[in-house]
C-alpha cells in the first residue's frame, strides 16, 4: 500500500513550526532584557534560539536530519538523462553524509570548540569573534569549488532551490554570525539586540533548510511518477 506523502501540507507544517519557534524565541528575549525575567521556572530557555541543548535545538536537527535522509534517497534515484561525465549519485551521497554531520554538529556543537583556541591564537575579535567562522568560510568556498558544476548540471527548479537555500543557510549561520561577533565585541552579549540577531542568524538557518528540504521533495516527486517505490508523493 502507498504511502501518500503531501508535500505542500508538510512544508506548511514545518514552516508554522519553524514561525511559532521564531516568535516564542523573540519574546524570550523581550522578557528577559525588557523585563527582567528570564527563567520563569525553566520555561524560557527551552525556547531560546541561541541557547542549546532545547526544543529549538531539536527542531534544527530535525531539519538537517530530514535533508540528509532526502540527498540519500535522490541518490537512489536514476537520472532521466544521464550527463556525460557526471556522477550525481556520488555527490548526493557527499551531501547527505555532509548534513549528517551538520546534524550532529547542531546537536553537539562541535565547531564552536574551536573559538577560544583560534581567539586566542591569533587575538580575535570584531566580525572574527566568533572564530569559527573563518573555517567555515574556507570550506564552503572549498564545497562551492566541488559542487558547482553539479549545481549547475540540475534541472533549473532544483538549482535554483539549492542556490537559494544555500544564500539563506550560509548568510544566516556565517553571515549574520559575523555581525553577532561585531556587535558582541562593541556592546556585549547581554543586550536585547544581540538577543535579535541570534534570532535572525538560527533563523536563517531555519529556511534554508526549509527551502533545500522542499527543493529535495520536488526532486523526487519528479522523478517518481512511474516508478515503484511505494511513496506516493503529492502537493
């Protein structure tokens, strides 16, 4: 028996989720720096985006996860018209391994282990404070070197998609973290605009995930009408 699976419906729900998560975030902040609560018995830090290890949190890894899963179906797919000299099965595999980890990562935190040694190596600070980021500016120009041909070789529909995830995943996760990293050096942590501009960052990171997952199910839903995998994929 199918398995029938409404795109449009479930982009709605995540996208409402995503929204819900956004505003529950702001108001954490307004309480706490326009009214000085805080906690309110644990409740507020489950909401907060820049805090770890809470709902937002998961949701985020959710996100990831679910792109990971869908690269790696895509790479189960054959392709309607093969291109000479291109493997787009290899390279799906790479990015749902690559989202894999940015999954775990989000959950772990694991790159932000590298801001104290590289800050203190090197006396960072400014849009470099958060040190991270300048690995991550090296490896995405490295994956953009790797992928662009690739990119390009995909229907106009999916490489738009992947282009615009990436300008909203990449502009929110390094982009906006740069400007955090000014604005903390200038005014500090403890304010209700850089409260804000945590919110924007996670934000970002929140639609283009949003994006790329939708981009992936257009993805397979055209390449499935006639197949016979028993998913069943509707708008």
């Amino acid at each position: 028996m199918p398995i029938v699976f409404h795109r449009k419906k479930t982009m709605r729900t995540l996208t409402c989720i995503s929204c819900v998560l956004i505003v529950l975030s702001i108001l954490t902040k307004i309480s706490t720096f326009v009214f000085g609560h805080g906690y309110i018995y644990g409740f507020l830090p489950k909401f907060d985006l820049d805090k770890e290890a809470n709902i937002p949190t998961v949701f985020a890894v959710l996100l990831l996860f679910v792109a990971s899963l869908l690269f790696y179906m895509m790479s189960l797919i054959p392709e309607k018209q093969p291109i000479p000299k291109q493997d787009p099965k290899s390279h799906y595999r790479f990015l749902s391994l690559l989202f894999l980890y940015l999954a775990f990562d989000e959950g772990s935190s694991i790159h932000e282990l590298m801001i104290d040694p590289l800050r203190d190596r090197f006396h960072l600070t400014g849009i470099f404070r958060f040190s991270w980021v300048i690995v991550g500016i090296i490896l995405v120009a490295l994956l953009i070197l790797y992928f662009y041909r690739f990119i390009l070789s995909r229907p106009t529909y999916m490489k738009k998609g992947f282009i615009l995830a990436g300008m909203i995943f990449i502009g929110g996760a390094l982009g906006v973290e740069m400007i955090g990293g000014y604005y903390s050096s200038v005014y500090g942590e403890l304010n209700l605009t850089y409260g804000l501009i945590t919110i924007v960052e996670e934000s970002g990171e929140f639609f283009g995930c949003l994006v790329l997952i939708n981009t992936l199910l257009q993805g397979i839903q055209n390449s499935l009408p006639n197949s016979t995998l028993s998913i069943d994929l509707h708008d």
